[in-house]
C-alpha cells in the first residue's frame, strides 16, 4: 500500500465514502440499529423505512425538523445507490416488494466506528489461547512423520490421564470470574465476525457469477466451447478456496450431532455463574439460529449461479434461433423479388446435384389387405361372484399427514432427517410415501437434500415382507 494505492482508495472506495459523507452519523447510526445490532439480515423496505422512520423521529426531536428534511424512502434509495453502495437492494423469486442488506464494505465501516468507542475489558488471554490451539492444529495436521504424531498423541494422552488423577484426588480446577469473561467476549466477537464474514462471502460468489455472464455475454465462439466455459466456470466456483471453505462451514453446520453440541454447549455457558451478571448472555444461547438464515441466503446466491448461467445460455441459443430464421427469411424474399424476373445466364449453383434411381424390382409387390371380423355379439354374464377388490385398492398420499410427522418430530429437535421422521412414524404406503416426502423436501425452504449422503428405509408389507430403499439424503430443519 503505498501513496497511489491509498489515494485511489479514497477517491473510489465505497466505505470511504461513507465516512466522509454529510450524512454519515445517521447512516452508520441506523445500520447499527437494523442490522448489526439485531444481526439481522434480508430485511423488507416497508420494516426498514419504519425502522429509519424512528430514527429520524428522535433526532428531529432533538435537533429540529430542518436536521433531516427527507424521507425515510429516498434516504434508503440514496443509500442503496450504485454509485453509494452502502447497502444492497434485491428481490427475491416470488416476491414484489425489494429486500435490503448491509454491504460487507459498510459494515467494516460500522465495524471500525464501534471499535472506536473503546472497550471496558478487551480479552487478551482467551485470544492468546486461540493462537496456540488454532497453530498447534496446524503443526500437528501438517506433520507427515508418524513417528512424530505417535509421540504427540502420547503426550497428548499423557496429559489427560495426569488431569483425570488430579480430579479424583480432589483438585479441580475451575476457570475463574476474569477469565470466564475474557473467553466470553471471546466467544461473542468471533460470533459477530463469523456472521459479518457472510456477507463477504456471498459478494464474493455475486462477482463470480458477474464475471461469467459477462463472459458469456461476449462470447463468439462455437456453442461447444460455450458450455465447456460454462461447466469450467462453474467448476471454479464450487472448487475455489471461497466455495471449499464455504461449504465444509455448511456441511459443519448441518451435522445432526455436532448441531446438538453446540447448542447443549451454548446452553451449559450460561449457566456459568461468573457470566449471570452479563447483559447480553440470553443472545448466546440463539447464536446457531442466527447463522442459519444467512447461510442459506449465501447458500441460495451459491444456487442461483447455475441457474443464472443456464438462462443466459438459453437467451443466446434463442439469439442464435433468431438469426437463422432472419437469414432464411432474407433468401425467400430474395427468392421471391427474382421470381417473375430472373438475370440473364447462371446466377445460382447447387453444389452434388445428383439423380435419385429407383429400380422397379425394389418396389414390394401388391400385397391385398386382409379383412378382419369383428364379432360385435355382447354375451351378457351369468350371476358369478367377481372380485371388485383391485377396483378399491387405489390410495391417495395425504401430505398434510407428512407434514404433521415432520412437524411432530421437529417440535423435540432443531432438525431431523427423513430416516428419523419414518423412524418416529413408520412408512405405511410403500415407495409413494417416500415420494411424496421428497416432493415436501423440493417444494419448501425448511428442507434440504444431500445427494453426497445415502439412507436406507425400510417398511412393512401387508403380507410381512420387508421392503427396503437407498434414498439420498433428506434434512428437515426447523423454521426459525
């Protein structure tokens, strides 16, 4: 970074900008208040303009109704300008009115501002114990020798069967108040900037995608080639250091057992007497809730990558359509001008004008067409007993059935899969069932399916077989 870069910087940088804007207390002042304080994100235009609404009661209060003469509106339009890009304007797939997030650039800015008020306890041991855990599991898993990790895993465990004597000879160690508190601003500020990190990371995968549309906006290579670019694109997308860590995070956060661990942890924190006394404790125990809605809006801009690709693919092949219909247009209509007046000597050739020769013994010979009866006599049937059984033996799937199992075994955990939800309520109409569970899983935003993950269901037949099915897998989470 020397002088040209960090003038640069000044001159073009969106979170500059706001630092230098007219405005930029009330800007930063309403982010803290809508999205960083709540941590809160996809929020509707009508909730943040009654939001920015409040805001700009109190001030005018306080400093006149001349302080802030505009709308709460166009305050949120101009901040949500191209050339502003303070915060982001979008719409979601089946919904008229625009929603709104904070930029990762301002809230760095909203970020810093806080860091600027200073703090009554700043946590330096907890950090220095992050430092050696996070680089011991980097030597550690790093190392190649076994001889070397043997001999760290016994040290390892030399180390624990010494703290378990201790413990039965009475000397337990507990953490003391301080400490507690510095592991716990700890814990909350590395939840904030995982949270914060979101927004990053879903920029990040809008400016890849913007990248390949521009890319296939100014292709002019054969159709081939196209979608061989596509394919590698999206392969670079889902392979990069971004989309690797991004989605070990989401595989991390969707594991059944370790979901139950963390929050039976976060539960067991607060209980902590040294932290009774915090303001901000109850927000400890929802902190896996409030990753789970921004990760799946990064999850569903990840999504919408391929789909914004394949559009794009089928405007330029109608692109294409169009063109060919346009050239065979314009040789009919030339064709049709030089019709009643043709130029005088050859002014078309046809390229292998050739004779088609049909030889008459290849020809089949008359063949006669049969005749069939029909015998249209209606024999009326005797008095027998017939069996109506397969007339009734149709069966309807009642989702709102399966909905109410999945809803029954949400009700006792954050999320369940579909082998525990027929675990709990047992399959009694076969493979339609299944399907109809799978048909939930696509149509709702609750569920996910994992086709890197197999299950194996079983049910019951009426004559006591057992019918077994390798299905992907399903995830039913709770609706927060």
């Amino acid at each position: 970074m020397d002088y040209y870069a960090i003038n640069a910087l000044r001159e073009n940088h969106a979170g500059w900008s706001l630092l230098r804007a007219q405005n930029a207390p009330l800007a930063i002042s309403f982010f803290m208040v809508a999205f960083t304080g709540p941590n809160q994100r996809d929020i509707g235009r009508q909730d943040l303009i009654d939001t920015l609404d409040d805001v700009l009661f109190g001030l005018r209060e306080t400093y006149g109704e001349d302080k802030f003469p505009r709308q709460a509106s166009e305050y949120l339009d101009d901040w949500a300008a191209p050339e502003r890009a303070w915060l982001r304007k979008y719409y979601v797939p089946g919904q008229d009115e625009p929603r709104y997030d904070l930029t990762a650039t301002a809230e760095d800015v909203v970020r810093w501002v806080e860091s600027l008020r200073g703090r009554d306890f700043v946590a330096t041991q907890s950090r220095l114990t992050s430092i050696f855990a996070v680089l011991q599991d980097l030597v550690r898993q790093s190392e190649t020798d076994p001889e070397v990790r043997l001999a760290e895993l016994q040290r390892q465990r030399d180390g624990i069967d010494a703290e378990m004597q201790r413990i039965r000879d009475g000397h337990v160690r507990v953490m003391s108040g301080p400490e507690a508190l510095d592991h716990f601003q700890q814990l909350t500020t590395l939840a904030k900037d995982l949270l914060s990190d979101f927004r990053e990371v879903e920029q990040n995968f809008r400016k890849l995608d913007r990248q390949v549309r521009e890319q296939i906006a100014t292709w002019d290579g054969t159709q081939g080639e196209l979608l061989a670019s596509i394919f590698a694109n999206q392969q670079d997308i889902s392979g990069s250091i971004q989309g690797r860590t991004f989605q070990g995070f989401w595989d991390y956060l969707m594991s059944p057992q370790l979901r139950t661990e963390l929050r039976d942890l976060l539960q067991r924190a607060t209980q902590i007497d040294a932290l009774a006394k915090l303001d901000n404790l109850h927000a400890v125990v929802n902190l896996h809730q409030d990753w789970l809605p921004a990760v799946e809006q990064t999850q569903a801009t990840v999504r919408q990558l391929s789909q914004q690709m394949r559009r794009l693919l089928d405007d330029k092949v109608f692109l294409e359509n169009k063109r060919i219909m346009q050239l065979v247009r314009s040789i009919e209509a030339g064709a049709l001008a030089t019709r009643n007046e043709p130029p005088p000597g050859v002014f078309m050739e046809i390229a292998a004008q050739s004779v088609d020769v049909a030889l008459p013994f290849e020809r089949p010979l008359y063949e006669p067409s049969r005749r069939i009866m029909v015998d249209d006599v209606v024999v009326a049937a005797n008095d027998v007993e017939v069996d109506a059984g397969a007339l009734f033996s149709q069966f309807h799937v009642d989702t709102e059935r399966l909905k109410s199992n999945i809803d029954a075994v949400l009700a006792e955990a954050e999320q369940a899969t579909l082998g525990e939800v027929t675990g709990a309520y047992p399959i009694s109409q076969g493979l339609a069932e299944i399907v109809a569970y799978f048909q939930l899983a696509t149509e709702s935003d609750w569920a996910s399916i994992n086709p890197q993950q197999d299950q194996q269901l079983s049910w019951q037949l009426p004559d006591g077989s057992t019918r077994e099915a390798t299905v992907e897998q399903i995830i039913f989470v709770r609706p927060a």
